[in-house]
C-alpha cells in the first residue's frame, strides 16, 4: 500500500480489513440508489496511522465522487499498537499521537481511541491494570489535548464498565477502583 507516496507494509490486521474496501463501495451504492440521507459515515482501524491514512483518503474520495461531500466522518474506534507487547510503551504513545497528526489535515471530523478500560486487555492503553498509573498514551493525549491547537476539536472516547463517557481532555482522575471520573 502507498500513503503520501511512501510504500508501507501491511500488519496482519490492515490485510485483513482490505474487504472494507469492498463493504465501502456497496454501502454508498446502495445509499444512492434508494437517496437514503447520510449525516456520517464511521469506520475502525487498528492498523498503522500510514495504512489508515489510505482508508481515510479512500473514504473522502468516495464520498466526493458520491456527491456526499458534507458526510461527517468518524473514526470511532481506533488504536495503533491494540497489543500486549507494546501496551504501555512509548512506542504505543507515539504511534497514537502520530495517528492524531496523520489525521489532522483530513476531513475526519471525530476520533475516538479504543479504549481507556483499565483491564488486561491489549487494547486498553492508557492506565496500568496493576498500579492504575497512567500510561504514555495518555500523557501524550493529555500534552497534544492540552496545548490549544487543532487537536483540542477532536473528542476521544473512554470506555468504562461498558459505558462510553466522552471527554474534550484526557485529565480525567482514576479511583482507587478503577472507575475513571473528572
């Protein structure tokens, strides 16, 4: 795959999610033929910001092309390293924080990391499950979030007992049990 013409190799995840490709273009075809309203287009990525660059690109021009350019779309659940080996890792923070940048200058309009689950899963990057410390995710979030630039219009979303909880910051508190509060 080519993002801002650099050649990229997939992960296992982002060849897998190549039958978005094909889900993208019946989903519009089908909005057209029956003029069905389309307020937001949403889709995940797991992949590498590069790789999700691609899809992000491929949406826009496809909605462009469908005369659905005012479509608002929502990366509404992503995450660049959804692995125990690189959980908590400064690598995590910064392929997180480089998928921020990436996006910027896109018509994305919401992003949501997935997820902010104080747990043993790999996909909860932002506090330790043992210690409830923060990890460098999240202080990368709260730096990026916190400086008044373009990031601050993007709402990341934390998920917590199988609520979503949507913030403006990440400098939200942890309770001794876990739950994440303001």
């Amino acid at each position: 795959a080519t993002a801002m013409g650099t050649q990229c190799e997939l992960n296992d995840w982002e060849k897998r999610t190549m039958g978005f490709v094909d889900f993208f273009k019946d989903f519009i075809k089908i909005v057209k033929e029956e003029n069905l309203p389309l307020d937001f287009f949403s889709y995940h990525s797991y992949a590498q910001p590069e790789f999700t660059l691609i899809m992000q690109q491929f949406v826009e021009r496809t909605l462009i092309a469908n005369g659905l350019d005012n479509t608002e779309i929502h990366l509404n659940e992503w995450n660049t390293n959804p692995t125990l080996k690189d959980k908590g890792t400064l690598k995590a923070c910064s392929n997180a924080l480089a998928m921020m940048c990436t996006m910027q200058y896109t018509k994305m309009n919401v992003m949501c990391y997935y997820d902010g689950a104080i747990s043993v899963n790999p996909y909860g990057g932002l506090f330790s499950p043992l210690t409830y410390e923060p990890f460098p995710v999240y202080y990368g979030f709260d730096y990026i979030l916190g400086i008044g630039s373009t990031f601050c219009v993007y709402v990341v979303c934390f998920r917590c007992d199988g609520l979503v909880v949507h913030f403006r910051s990440v400098a939200v508190d942890v309770e001794s049990d876990g739950r994440i509060v303001r």
